[in-house]
C-alpha cells in the first residue's frame, strides 16, 4: 500500500499541497495515541499538586506530548513517568503563576501557538479520526491480503567447516548418534554455532542457490550430504516447513489504521486548500517551494510516461 497523494489545482492549492508533508507529520502523533490516549468515559484524579488535580484524561494528553521520549521506556514504567512529568510541570507552572508570568510577551507568544495546536488535535480527534472504523480497516486488510501468495519457508541447522573431508568427518559422527546441536557447537565457524547450528527460518530466495537447493530438498528431520558454497562446506539438518502467508490482522491493525489517518488527513487537507490563502514571504521558503513543486512535476511525469507532445 502507498500512501495517497495530494493531488489538488489552482495555485493556492499548489501551496498547500507543497507543505502538506508537515502538517501530516504533526497529525501523527495523535495518530498514534488515538487507541492509547484516548480519555476513559470517567475521568479520575490520579495525583493532586497544591490543590490542583492532575486526572487520568490529562495523563492521555501528556502521554501524547512525550510520545517520542516514551518509545525506550518499558511499558511498565511509562505511567509513572508521564505522572512524573505532570507533576513537574504543574510545580514549576503555579511557580510561574506566583511570579506574575501570565502578562509576559513569552507566556502570551506560547498561549497563543499551544492554542491553535490544541485546536487542531481536537479537530482531528472529532473530525477525522472518526472516519477510520475497524470496518475500513478490514476491508483494505483483505483486499491487501488477498494479493499475497503464501511463500514456503524452512527452519534449518547447519555445520559449516572448510573442507569436505571435514564435512564427511562430521556426517559420520551424525550417523555415529552425535547430535547435529553438539557437533555444530564444535566444529561449525559461524556465529550460529552458539545456537547449535541454528538458522531459523527462511524463504529460498534468502540463501545462496546450492545451500537453498540441499535444503528444500530435504524431508524434515533428514540430514544432508556435505553441500559446498562460496563460504566452505555445509552439513545441513531440516528441522520444519510450512507456508506462511498475510500477518493475522492484530499484528498490523495499528499500522493500517495509522496509514488510513494519513489519508484521511491529507484529504481534509486537499478540500480546505481549494479556499485558503498561503502566501509565502520568506525568499528562501519560496526558492525551495519552487524547487519542490519542479520535482513532483518530473515524478508524476515520470510515473504517467512523460507528457505528450502537443499535436
């Protein structure tokens, strides 16, 4: 799947649609946190500073504000943290409060740009998150599925030595009863001898021609003959097969429904264009503007086999 291009006309429209990229990534992060942060129908306090209630819903918004710093932080530790981080906020903002900071010029600048943030993430969690039901997200789960043909892939092990009398020295400690873990830990010379050899699983495109040919040919729990690649000799152990298709729906629900967000984000985005005014003042901004609006032009050119010649 690609994600939907905005193609809009008229020059104001061609502005917009220049700088589209940026808005779309300031959506995401409430995006994301449409499933996580979304506020429980009962609000309850979690922690009181001075008097001033900090609830789980404000805990959803913040989680929100840090979401980046939060993808290293161990799921368990993350509430703790965002309540951390309320607190600290809340102390230093009553301090701010005491100060009489509310009338200065920086206050009043940062009011007025964390206002029309506020606006547009309210604008997205009533306007267009909404759109993205489950039900949309099934109906491209199959239609993108049903182009996926299942591809058959092993799970082997393998001792990889330098020479093929090495490899047959190996082969008839097998058939001797030594088990294929123990012998690739002791002779095999590359790093998966610290799993026994193993090499989990893969398609054959994965691997090399003649080590792919060996090992599909092989039945499971059967043994090969010594196999010789570019890297030395290989006994190889087929340990299962099977054929796997799409990933089940759960695994990549998030991704598709972030995916059609976007989209939906950037369709919003090509219908208020058609009416806005975008002037842009800054020389550089407008060379770079200019610039971009060159490049998209030769890449759909490019995409539709270039323009045809006036008859």
């Amino acid at each position: 799947m690609q994600i939907l291009k905005v193609m809009t006309t008229g020059k104001t429209a061609q502005v917009v649609g220049s700088f589209a990229a940026l808005c779309i990534f300031a959506f995401a992060g409430a995006a994301q946190a449409q499933q996580a942060g979304k506020a429980p129908q009962k609000d309850t306090v979690v922690l009181r500073v001075n008097g001033h209630n900090i609830t789980r819903s404000e805990v959803a918004l913040a989680a929100d504000d840090i979401a980046v710093q939060l993808r290293t932080v161990p799921p368990k530790l993350r509430y703790p943290l965002i309540v951390q981080y309320l607190m600290e906020r809340h102390l230093l903002a009553q301090q701010a409060i005491k100060d009489g900071m509310t009338n200065s010029p920086e206050y009043k600048r940062r009011v007025r740009f964390y206002q029309y943030k506020a606006l547009r993430d309210a604008y997205f969690h009533d306007k267009i998150a909404p759109k993205v039901t489950d039900e949309e997200i099934l109906k491209v789960y199959k239609k993108e599925t049903a182009k996926i043909k299942p591809v058959e892939r092993v799970r082997a092990r393998h001792i990889l030595v330098s020479t093929k009398a090495e490899a047959e020295k190996v082969l008839k400690e097998l058939k001797a009863g030594a088990k294929f873990e123990d012998l690739a830990k002791k002779y095999s010379k590359d790093g998966s001898k610290e799993f026994g050899g193993d090499l989990g699983y893969f398609t054959y495109e994965e691997m090399v021609p003649e080590f792919s040919k060996a090992v599909f040919a092989l039945k499971k729990g059967e043994v090969s003959k010594p196999v010789k690649t570019d890297y030395g000799w290989h006994i190889i152990k087929l340990e299962d097969r099977k054929k796997v298709g799409a990933r089940p729906l759960a695994e990549i629900k998030p991704s598709i429904r972030a995916l059609l967000l976007r989209q939906a984000v950037q369709k919003e985005l090509a219908k208020i264009s058609k009416t806005a005014k975008i002037e842009i003042l800054d020389p550089e901004l407008k060379k770079l503007d200019e610039e971009n609006k060159k490049r998209l032009k030769g890449l759909r050119e490019k995409a539709t086999g270039g323009t045809k010649k006036k008859k």
